[in-house]
C-alpha cells in the first residue's frame, strides 16, 4: 500500500515506538494523526513531523471516538492504523504485601489490550467506507504485543496476559475484516530502547542487552517502524504475529 497523502493514526505516538511510527509515516508522506494521552508529547512530535496531535485516553470510548472523528474530519478516514499505546508495570501476582491489587491487573488489561481494541473497532469502521485501491486493499492495522506474549517473566503477569491478547485478537481481526480488504498484523517487540527501559540504570540496561543474542543491543523505534513500513508494502503479510527480537528467548526472570 502506498501511504503517500493516506491519512495514518498512531497510538502512543508522542514517544517510543509510536513516535518512530509517526516519523516513519510521515516521511513516506502520509498525513500522521498523533494519538496520546500525553498531548503535550503528542504536540511536540506532530509540530516536528507536519502531524495533527490529538489527546486520547485508549481506554476511553468517547475519547477514542472524539480523537478518531477529529482526526478524519482533517485528513478523512485513516487507512492506517499502529496501535502503540501500552504500559509495562512490573509487579508479582503475590508480593511482599500479599495479592497484587485487581485494579493494577484491570488497568493493564485496559490500556494494552482493550485499548488495542478500542482503536481498531473505531479505524476499520472507517476504512470499509474507503475506495479500494488498485489490489483490492482498504487499509492496513498494526497490533503492538510482545515476546511477553509467549514467554512472560516473574512480575509480568499483567502485561504478558494483555499481551497475549493482543496477539490472539490478530487473526481473528484479520479474518473478519478480509472480505474488506483490510489487512491486520501484529509486532511483538523484544528489548527496545523505549523510555522505560532508557529510564533504567546503566548497569541494568547493559546486562539486558547482553541476553539479545543478535545483534546484542536494544533495539531502536527506527526498527519497529522499518518493519510497520514494510508490512504496509506487502499485501501477502495478513493475519501474523512477527517477533522482533534478536532471537532472544526470554527466562523465568
């Protein structure tokens, strides 16, 4: 699919792999609506890149439908969309301080993986209003997992469960929306340099990075963009999870 002068919609898009996303985007000349429930961070990333920047809480379904609105109403309906939005709190299921609170298990669940649902039930509505293209396609969704998703640690319960979901909901999405010429894909990141893992100490991080068997480093919001860019340019790639990940596996902890 060719996204020049297409309208885009990035979740998280005011930092991390969102943002990459957006610049990727953008560069390629799509018109990049920025999503994020930081709109000061949305505002600074959409002024670089000749984006709208637009707050939304992904878990909320008048804010998504407000910020999708908003959006199509500048640059029309999206035929892209990256759902980037997430949060990655670490904490046992049983602690020091007894079980994990159920709203701090709730929360995940909303913002990774209903967040991730929000979006998309609101994107591909507004795609199968659009024209197809020469090869038949009406847009392309891009689903944020994880390699927490098939193999959680200690402490990921919450995420990799959110995760997980994430992943299980591709296919099911994909064929659904087929008959439309709808394509949807999903990334499950390994190590990344996001500011959650930038934010860690040296030492940490340099421990991390060693467990990437190749290339032994985080990788970069440039490589999760490479990879969206690339899905968009193959129309066989539908309906799969692709690990990017340096070939790690992760262990227990």
């Amino acid at each position: 699919m060719d996204v020049a002068g297409q309208a885009a919609l990035v979740t998280g898009g005011g930092s991390g792999l969102g943002a990459g996303t957006a610049k990727a985007l953008a560069a390629a000349g799509a018109k990049v609506a920025v999503l994020d429930v930081n709109l000061d961070a949305a505002k600074a990333l959409a002024a670089e890149i000749g984006g709208l920047a637009l707050a939304c809480d992904v878990t909320s379904a008048a804010d998504a439908e407000k910020a999708v609105a908003a959006a199509a109403a500048a640059h029309g309906p999206a035929r892209v969309l990256v759902n980037c939005a997430g949060i990655a709190p670490a904490a046992r299921i049983v602690g020091k301080d007894g079980p994990l609170a159920l709203d701090a298990f709730r929360k995940v669940i909303e913002v990774n993986l209903i967040g991730t649902f929000n979006l998309t039930r609101l994107a591909a509505a507004g795609m199968q209003s659009l024209p197809a293209d020469s090869g038949g396609e009406r847009g392309l969704i891009v689903m944020t997992a994880s390699v927490a998703a098939f193999e959680g640690q200690i402490g990921q319960a919450a995420y990799a469960a959110s995760k997980g979901g994430v992943a299980a909901l591709v296919l099911p999405a994909a064929r659904e929306f087929a008959k439309s010429g709808i394509r949807v894909m999903g990334v499950a990141p390994g190590l990344f340099g996001t500011p959650m893992l930038l934010g860690m100490p040296q030492n940490v991080q340099d421990s991390l990075a060693q467990q990437v068997p190749f290339p032994s480093r985080f990788g970069t919001a440039a490589e999760y963009a490479a990879l969206v860019m690339h899905m968009l340019a193959n129309p066989m790639l539908n309906g799969e999870v692709v690990r990017l990940d340096g070939a790690i596996r992760m262990g227990p902890k």
